[in-house]
C-alpha cells in the first residue's frame, strides 16, 4: 500500500476506533449511544442556526490547527498556542476599544495587531530554541500561564476599572456581519471564516511556493543537512515559531472580534489551543488536512452541547473521543503494522 | 504585624500548597529520569483529585476519620492505572511523547467530567465532610519558636511529601533500581546491552509518576478544593513539571522548587493581608513560577538539562 494511502486511512481508522470506544463507554455507563449520535448530528447539522455555530466554532479550529501545523513543518512542537491565542484576542479587543476608526482601517487593524502579539509572544521560544537551544515545549506551557495572568491583569487593570470583562469593542472593528447572522437564523457566524480559510492559502503558499517554506520544511526534516547545505537554522526555527504565532494570534482575534467582541477574565484556557494540537495531528500537519479536521472537530464540539438536551448524554463523552482520537493517531505505529500486515497477506 | 506572625501565616500556607507540587513533581521526576516525557501530570492530577473525591463522598461513613488517607490510596491506585495508558503509547507503540501527554490531558478532564455527571448527575460534586485539617502537630509544635513556625496550624500531608521527597531522592541515587532508572534515561541503548530491561523499566518509571501525580491531585482537592469540578486542577500539574525542571530532574531540587512556587502561589492569595505586599500587584507573584522557570532553562539561573534520552522511544537494535 502507498505511504500516500497509508497518510489517509491512519486518521480515518483513528477516528473510527474513537468513536468504537466512545460507543462502547456510552454502552458500559448504560446511556442510549444511537440517540446520543442523532442528537450529536442534530446539535452540529440539524438546523441553520446550529450550522452557523458549527462554522463559527471551525473558525478558530482551523487557525489553531495551522499555528500547530506550521510549527511541526519545522520539527517544533508549539503546545503555546493557548497564550498566543489569549494575548492575540487581547491585541485584537484593545485596538477595538481604544479608539473609534473608519472600519477599512480599523478592522485590518486589529487583526493585525492580534497577529503581531501572538507572533511576538512565539517569538521568545522561538528565540530561545534557536539561541540556547531550550526545547520549546517546556517554554510554549510556561508561556501560556504566564499569558494567562498576564492577560487578566491588563483586562482588570487596563481596559477596565477592576471589572471582570472588557467593554465591548466599537462596530468598526467588528467581524459581526448582520448578512451572516440573518442567513443563520441569529447564529453568531461571522467573517471570521474568511479569514481563516485565506489563511490555510497563505500556509500552503508559504510551504509550497516559495523557497522560504522549503526551507522551513527541509529544518524540520534534518537540521544538520540543512545547516549543510546553507540553510540558517536559527533563523529558520525563529521565524517558523513567529508565523505560527501569528496564526494562533488570529485564532484569538477570531474569538474577540468575531464571537464575543470582548475580553473577560479566566481561571483557565479556552482549550482551544489544545484542540489545535489534535486538529494539526489528525489533519497530518497539511492545510487541506486541517481544514477537513477542524469541520470534524468543530462539528463535534458544537453538536456534542445538544447531547445533554436530547439524549441525556454528558457532553464530556465528546472530549474523550477527541482525547482518543488524538491518542490512536499518537499511536499510529500500531495501526500502520496492522495495516502492512493486512496488505502482505493480500498479496500473497 | 510582627515577623514572627507573618512567618506563621507564611509558612503553614506555603506548605499547604507546595504537598501536590512535590508529589506530582517526583512523579515527573521518575518518568523524565527514565527517558519518557510526561507532560500529562497535569491529566494525573485530574483524576487523582476526581478518584479521592469521588472515594471520599462514598465512604467516608466507612472509613470516618481515615477517610482521606484511604481515598488517598484510592487516587494513587487510579492515578497509577491511567498512567498505563500513556506508557503503553509511548513505550510500546512509540507514540510520540509530547503528544501523549496532550491525550492524557485531554482524557482525564473528559473522563472524570463525564464520570461526575454520570455518578451524580451534575456538572461536580458535593462538598467532602471529611477532608485534610489543619493540626498542631504532638510534641513538635510545643518547641519554642520554630513549633510555632513549622508545626502548628499545617497538615500532615506536607510533611508526608517532604519525606516522600527524600525517600525519592534515596531511591534514584543510591538504589539499584535508581542506577537502572537513570542510565535507561541517559542511554538506553547501552543500558539494554548491560542487560537491563529497557520496556520494563521504563514503564515502571511512568506508572510511578502516574500513582504520585494521583497523590498530588488527591491531596489538592481534599485539603484545597474540597469537591471537584472542570476548574479544580487548573495548572497544578504543569506547575509540577515547572517545578521539576527548576529542581534540575533532582528529587530534592524538585522539591525545593515546589516549596517555593508553593511560596509564590500562596502569597499571591494572601498577600493582600500582609503588610509589605499589599501594593504589589498578585499577577508578578501568580506568573512567577513559570518566568522563573523559563530563565532556568535558559542558563540564567544555572543551566537546567533534561536526561538525555528523554522524549526518545527506544527501539531495540536501532542505532
């Protein structure tokens, strides 16, 4: 079988064997799997206005999978998309509640300003991977507790008198489209999938087009041939870790322009970061991979809130076979031995 | 406020909260040590903190006042079980292990989330009646001075970990076991041809790490939280990590390391009643850690380096 064909089926079984064992709990603890799943469908599908949320919750899905996708291309694990995420949406609500703009300029800019904080924020890993070779993961998770308190100090003591949430950003800098919404029965779809879906272009512009994205590809292979061959290294790892950040900056814009139009303050992450990690994993780390993942787990978060009303499921059973899947493509060593063995016996 | 009252509010309270640091962190102590990386303590905690609880509310009319050292067990035998999981994967499979840890993390939150709404039919649980209490230790909090300071109004569990540290520490450098478990960690390869055996090793390390992070996370949630909920662990366990690194993969540095972000964590709650820290803003003392932990892998403050086959799956016959 063709490594091409192996890089499909992996995720395909992995989902497959999350959902098997998601069915098998729901069976064990006694609750109703097959209602469960309608109600799943129901809650993601079923209705205009569920489907709007659906494609509103993707939004930042596919921004966190491209931040997490675009950093392994490089070799880089940025488990920091959380705190990129959360500074990103802070950048983006200041430049919303700051000052009042022609929207052609205003909107631009607080996307950008959201993609420079992540980008800023990735950048110290990204420096201290490249300067003192300190490995990214332990500093992207001590980044994103700092991002955590750091975010919630600004928000109590900068843009508000010690209340717990941002004032709500001026229309201008809005990514709230009444079109949308009306086409979604209220739904809080906005542009923010746009966005987005530019985005993935822009990834696989970089990666495929331009000998900077060869590059980044080719330290993520094998640094010590690409050092060889003339590459900078350093450089590479730097700016790989910066254009991810900017994606997972925007994730958060996404968030702040887009679905809430404020700030507040958190006790914990939105788990949108984390999310990214899987849907970076599942969709193989390739722009039209993450896209396919992202409506997967998209639709999987936002029908599994209908589970409880229709089917009396926890909507929790949804994070265990986002965990599971997550787990089997880890693990897919096992699953691509089953599936040689498999192919040898079909040959014969 | 005299000195002496600031240190006996100080000191108790950093304890408090530096006991589930110090367990979890030796738990990532063992693991890193012997070459597996697990960033999952945070998911360990998670389910120790959900098994005590959960353990604690069924049968504290059972166990009465033993209840929370029994649901202590409970969380470590649990803790210890899900930590298989993450072996398997990373072991066997050759997952990689970062990526396992994430699952971990992931699992465990959704898990014990929907157990508790299975179990008791809403988003947590009830208030333990029987939690950890604050005592005044027999004997010891009657020396003057320091009983006051160290031995009154704290919890045994504190001083549990401290010894736990130091038995850790003896275990690692000055067993066998402890000579095996670093050089599988340092090289596995070389390890393997002395005849040790690498796979069993290894996840005897992991299962380790996922009993003492079980402990961390029970005795946060019934001497802290008191029930548990989505928001019961939130950081505590990669705070752990954080420690282990700061203490240099050392046990007992780990342990120093988690006093002191229990320091910086308990001043940040109630610094606002001390006198010299009122006015500073809890966001430097509650980012701390993690900054301080940052400038320690970074050489600033002596270098920290990991075991050097950590994060590696190791495949026998490959060079």
């Amino acid at each position: 079988m063709s490594s091409r064909m192996k890089n499909i089926i992996v995720p395909v079984l992995a989902v497959l064997l999350g959902i098997i064992v998601g069915t098998i709990i729901m069976l064990v603890t006694g609750y109703d799997a097959g209602a469960a799943f309608i109600a799943l469908w129901d809650g993601a599908f079923g209705d205009i206005y569920y489907t709007g949320e659906t494609i509103r919750q993707i939004t930042p899905y596919i921004l966190a999978g491209l931040a997490v996708g675009f950093a392994f291309k490089t070799g880089l694990f940025n488990i920091g998309v959380e705190g990129q995420l959360l500074v990103g949406w802070l950048a983006a609500v200041w430049v919303g509640v700051a000052f009042e703009l022609p929207k052609v300029i205003h909107l631009p800019l607080a996307v950008l300003a959201a993609a420079v904080a992540g980008a800023l924020w990735a950048f110290i890993p990204g420096l201290l991977k490249a300067k003192f070779r300190v490995h990214e993961v332990i500093v992207t998770i001590m980044m994103n507790y700092v991002a955590l308190h750091v975010v919630n100090h600004v928000i109590r003591t900068v843009l508000s008198n010690k209340s717990d949430r941002t004032a709500d950003i001026y229309a201008s800098a809005s990514l709230r489209s009444p079109f949308l919404e009306g086409l979604t029965d209220y739904s809080r779809l906005h542009w923010g999938i746009i966005v987005a879906l530019i985005c993935v272009i822009i990834m696989w512009f970089i990666l495929e087009k331009t000998s900077r994205g060869y590059e980044l590809k080719a330290v993520g292979f094998n640094q010590h041939a690409s050092e060889y061959a003339g590459m900078n290294v350093k450089s590479n790892i730097i700016l790989s870790m910066v254009i991810s950040g900017a994606f997972a900056g925007l994730a958060g814009a996404m968030e702040g322009l887009g679905t809430f139009g404020y700030q507040s303050i958190s006790g914990g992450f939105t788990g949108v970061g984390f999310d990214g990690i899987a849907v970076a994993l599942l969709g193989g780390n390739t722009p039209i991979g993450i896209v396919l993942a992202a409506i997967l787990f998209g639709s999987l978060k936002v029908g599994a809130l209908n589970m409880p009303l229709e089917a009396g499921v926890p909507n929790e059973l949804v994070d265990i076979i986002i965990a599971l899947i997550v787990f089997f493509v880890a693990a897919s060593y096992m699953i691509r031995i089953f599936i040689d063995r498999i192919g040898k016996k079909g040959a014969k | 406020m005299s000195l002496m009252d600031i240190l006996s509010i100080v000191i108790p309270s950093t304890m408090l909260w530096a006991a589930p640091l110090i367990f979890t962190a030796l738990g990532g102590t063992f693991s890193e040590r012997s070459g597996v990386v697990n960033i999952g303590l945070e998911g360990l905690m998670v389910i120790g903190a959900f098994t005590a609880i959960v353990f604690n509310l069924t049968f504290a009319h059972v166990f009465g006042e033993m209840t929370p050292w029994v649901s202590l067990l409970a969380a470590m035998v649990i803790g210890g079980l899900f930590s298989v999981i993450h072996a398997v994967a990373s072991i066997t499979f050759r997952a990689d292990q970062t990526v396992s840890g994430v699952a971990i993390n992931l699992l465990a939150v959704g898990v014990s989330l929907f157990l508790v709404k299975f179990i008791y039919d809403k988003g947590q649980t009830d208030i333990i009646q029987k939690g950890f209490s604050k005592v005044d230790i027999p004997l010891l909090s009657d020396i003057p001075i320091i009983g006051k300071i160290f031995f009154s109004n704290t919890y045994y569990t504190s001083y549990v970990a401290i010894i736990v540290a130091i038995i850790a520490w003896y275990v690692i450098f000055k067993t066998p076991f402890g000579l095996r478990l670093r050089s599988v960690g340092e090289h596995p390869m070389a390890a393997d041809t002395m005849g040790i055996n690498v796979t069993r090793i290894r996840y005897i390390a992991v299962i380790l790490s996922g009993a003492l992070g079980g402990i961390g996370g029970g005795i946060y949630a019934q001497s802290i939280t008191s029930d548990f909920s989505h928001s019961t662990i939130s950081g505590q366990g990669f705070m752990a990590l954080a420690a282990m690194i700061f203490g240099k993969w050392h046990p007992l540095g780990a342990m120093g390391a988690a006093l002191f972000f229990g320091f910086a964590q308990s001043l940040s709650i109630i610094g606002s009643s001390l006198p010299f820290l009122e006015n500073i803003p809890n966001v430097y003392l509650l980012a701390a850690p993690y900054v301080l932990t940052i400038l320690a892998l970074t050489g600033f403050i002596g270098r920290a380096d990991a075991p050097k086959a950590s994060g590696v799956p190791y495949i026998k016959g490959s060079r």
